[in-house]
C-alpha cells in the first residue's frame, strides 16, 4: 500500500503540473486549451531530439535552450492564435481552434522526427529508496519542479507588477484594459509561461515515458481532471486535484483490476461535474 | 479470432502465440519455477488476452498458482500492476505487449527494484525497444521472439547482408517477418498447378513443407498458420540478444 502511495503521488505532481498550465491559459484567456498535451510532446521533441540528439548539447543547456524556444513557441502561438480567437463570439471557434492547434503541432513532429519513440540515455534514470519503498529519480525531480512552480508562480503573482497584472486581467479583462494594461501583450506572456511548464513536463517524463507522438495524451487528460476535482481556474486546486487524483487512481488497484485505473479517474471527473462542479477548493477562489 | 473465421484464404507468416508462450512458459518454469507461482502483465487486446489464456492454461495443467494484470495499448504508468504482481512473489513475470509498453514495463520494473526473472514477447528483442532502455534495466530479461538476426546462419546472414546493402541499416523482426511471408506466397505460385486459379495457390500454399524462409523453416498446417520455431532469448548487459533456446513447432 505505501509503494502504491507514493507511486500515486509521485503521478499527482506530473498531474498537477498539467493542471496548472491548464489554469493559467484558463485565468489569463477564459480559453481551454485542448491542445496543450501537445505542447508537452512537442517540447520533449524539441529538448530530446532537435537540442540532445541533433545538436549534441549537453543536457543542461539543451534545456535551457528548450525553455526559451518554446516560451517564444507559446508568445507566437499566443499572438497568432489565442489571442483571436479568445475575441470570436462563440467560445466553440476557439475550442476547435487549439484542437486543431493540436493536430497541426502533431504533423509537425511527426514530418519532422517520423513515429518512431526513442529517448535520451541514462537521462534522469534510477531510483531512491527509502527501506522497501522505492521511487524513480524522474518523479523527484517532477515533485521537486512542481513545488519550486508553484512557489515560483505565488511570488510572481503577488509580488511583482508583472503577475499582478496577469491577476487582473484574469479577472477582468475591460477593467484591466482601461487600467492601462496591455492585454494582449499579457496573455502572450502568460501563454508562453504555461508554455515554459509544459516544457518543464515535457522534459521530465522522458525517462518516465519515452519521446513519443503519444506521450502526453492521458496526463493531458488527467490534468484537465486534477483542474475540475480541485476547482478549475484556482492554482492551489489543481495542485490538490492532482495529488488526489494520482492516488485515488493508485490505491484503486487494491480493489479492481489495474486496468481500470484510468476509468476511476475519469468517474471522478464525472462525479465532480455532476455533483460538485465548483470542485474540492472552488469555493475558496471565490 | 482469425482462426474462427475459417476463412480458408488466412494464412499467418508469424508464430502463433499460443504456441510460442506455452513453449516460453515450459522454458522459464523450467529455470525459475521453484515455488510454483507465474505471474503475468499483458496488453488487454485480443492477441494480449490469447496469450494470457495459453499461460493460464499452462498453469492450471501444470498446477501452478496463476496472477495477471492488464494493460491497455498506451498505458504509461504501469507501477500499479506491477506493484500487485510483485506482491504476489512470483517466481518469474510473463508479458505480452507491443513496442512503447514493452519499454515502459523494462523501465518500471527497475525504477520499483523488482528483479524477477521476466520474460516477454518479441517486441523485447527489437532495435526500436532495445534503444528505449538503459543497459542495466534490461540486462538478464528474457524475450520469446521467432526471429533473431543471428549470423551464424548462412540463410540468415546472407538476408542481412542483402538487407544492409539494400537499406543501411540491419533487419528488424518485421522485416525477416514479412520477406518470410512473402517468400511463403511465392513458393504456393511456384507449385499451384494453375496460378490462374486462386484456389490452387491456396491449396499449393497449405501444401507448404521444410520451406526455408528468413524467420525458419515453414510448415503450414490446416488452419494456414506456417509454423517455424520459438527462439528464447536474453538480452545481455550490452543489450546483445543472446538465444538460449531455440524449440521448433
């Protein structure tokens, strides 16, 4: 049960990470953003194969490099895309849009990289243990990322001008505007923040995942759960809906098949909008 | 499912695996089974699940204490099942899988330190899988393929030399599988009485004995499946495939 436990936990902060990037794009756009998993891929083939494979850098610097390319990936995208098509009437025109979005990016790597997975070697590889309890270097780095995320982004948003001016356009776009705040330049910047986190994703689950077309398909999923079981659109939430999706999902399979797990998490999503949509700590982002 | 079709035009250039698992399965109880206890991980598809029941059978015959989990086709966090398998100490761990899985189940089964004896389907032994996983995590697993680019076979070096010449790059399992297959279809066109009739060359092909192909020597039998040999492997520290077996059908 304990090795269950931290393998759910260690999944919840990857979850959770997701859940995050979902919620800036959400605060800053009033957009989902359906093609953010791909964004995780497409960042783990910019580091893996274009930054370490191609370009021999070492590790290091190839994410440093990936970090920026694809904030810069995310501004453009921000500009070019988001940013219209947050101003359509229907919010329908911009679901499409990041799904297709989606697919675009998808092509992408497969014209560039072709289908086969491959990774980087002896990248993040190995384990702690702890007594019996074992768990894989690539998850404490994830948890390790995700609490310097999280703190990271407490400290922007409350302490620096530029946060605060991200808090209120989140809030209220016109107000925000008639306040002297460049909107579009905010949300291209946050864009390109949420871009940087799954980046961040992108690179941690190599050793965990592989570089694959696929990679990202079920924690994007996963992290649009985390959002709604902990209250879309608030940060600590996604974090909460992330730890407790991973674990419910973990310690389920003491009672059902393993196969199933990913069906629990998907009851819970349905359980959550159906019976509490505001989620675990919607209330209190109100 | 194929088979149940009795489509008399089906014929399968690959192994069957119900014959490759229970002769992999009668190999590993052979080395590891001590205390009588098989555990199994397998993709949930139907090939996953026909292998599954040919281990289980094997184990009910054999009275061996049996425990699977599933997967399902892109599954990438497998700790769950394999945290309940090791929990039932096993003496050794089957797997039947596909290629992305296959490296993922090597991959988490070192991170969670289980080093069961572990043999798996022929996805292990694949340059695409081999490349996936660090040298450590998959040294000493064993693998049940039906194809190995094994040099010391005149017929086989001589394919991978043509291969190489042709492509750059050495014949994966799927290569050797599906000249095989095509070289199955030929020798039916070179003895049908009239290849004008498809029925003939159905006939010639069902007709099909000690035909040397790349992947073994073909024997069809009633069903169209042209049987050859399973070949168990290790894969060692420098990620050689090494055959330590090789059981013809």
């Amino acid at each position: 049960m304990a090795q269950l436990l931290i393998n759910g936990l260690a999944m919840g902060f990857v979850y959770a990470l997701v859940g995050i990037e979902y919620t800036l794009i959400w605060n800053s756009t009033g957009l989902l953003n359906f093609s953010h998993d791909k964004f995780i891929t497409f960042s783990a083939y910019i580091f893996a194969g274009m930054y370490v494979l191609s370009l021999g850098l070492p590790p290091a610097l190839a994410v440093i490099a990936t970090l920026i390319t694809i904030f810069l990936f995310g501004v453009v995208v921000a500009l070019g895309i988001f940013n219209p098509l947050a101003k359509m009437t229907s919010n329908l025109y911009a679901i499409i849009g990041t799904v297709i979005l989606g697919r675009i990016i998808s092509e992408i790597i497969r014209l560039t990289w072709g289908p086969l997975p491959f990774t980087v070697d002896n990248f993040l590889t190995g384990t702690f243990s702890i007594g019996p309890l074992v768990i894989g270097k690539a998850y404490v780095y994830i948890i390790l990322s995700a609490i310097v995320i999280v703190v990271g982004l407490q400290i922007l948003f409350k302490a620096t001008k530029v946060g605060k001016a991200i808090r209120c356009v989140s809030q209220n776009k016109t107000a925000a505007a008639l306040m002297g705040i460049n909107v579009a330049r905010n949300t291209a910047f946050t864009i390109g923040l949420s871009a940087v986190i799954c980046s961040v994703i992108g690179i941690l689950v190599i050793p965990l995942f592989s570089v694959e077309m696929n990679m990202a398909n079920m924690i994007g999923l996963k992290g649009f759960t985390s959002g709604v079981v902990g209250g879309f659109g608030y940060l600590p939430g996604a974090i909460v809906g992330g730890l407790l999706v991973g674990i419910v999902e973990s310690v389920s399979v003491t009672v059902l098949p393993a196969v199933y797990k990913d069906c629990v998490s998907f009851i819970l999503l349905i359980a959550f909008l159906l019976f509490k949509p505001n989620g675990l700590l919607g209330n209190k982002q109100n | 499912m194929l088979l149940d079709s009795n489509n008399p035009y089906f014929f399968r250039s690959a192994s069957p695996e119900n014959v490759q698992f229970s002769l992999g399965t009668k190999y590993m109880v052979e080395q590891f089974g001590d205390t009588g206890r098989v555990g199994m991980i397998f993709n949930n598809d139907e090939a996953g699940r026909g292998a599954m029941n040919v281990v289980e059978d094997y184990c009910a015959e054999n009275d061996l204490e049996f425990y699977a989990e599933g997967l399902n086709s892109g599954d990438k966090d497998l700790t769950g099942q394999l945290t309940k398998i090791n929990d039932f100490d096993p003496d050794f761990i089957m797997f039947y899988g596909h290629d992305p899985e296959t490296a993922v189940v090597v991959r988490q089964l070192s991170e969670l330190g289980i080093d069961t004896p572990f043999a798996a389907s022929s996805a292990l032994a694949m340059a695409q899988v081999l490349d996936l996983v660090d040298n450590e995590a998959i040294a000493g697993k064993f693998c049940i393929t039906d194809y190995v680019p094994d040099e010391s076979d005149p017929f086989i070096a001589d394919f991978i030399k043509r291969f190489e010449a042709r492509w750059g790059e050495t014949p994966e399992r799927y290569a050797a599988l599906h000249c095989s297959g095509a070289m199955a279809v030929i020798e039916g066109l070179r003895t049908a009485e009239d290849v004008d009739d498809p029925t003939s060359i159905c006939e010639a092909m069902k007709n099909i004995k000690d035909l040397q192909t790349v992947i073994g020597v073909y024997n069809c039998d009633e069903n169209g499946e042209l049987l050859h040999s399973a070949v168990i492997t290790e894969i060692d520290e420098n990620k050689n495939v090494v055959v330590k077996d090789r059981q013809n059908m």
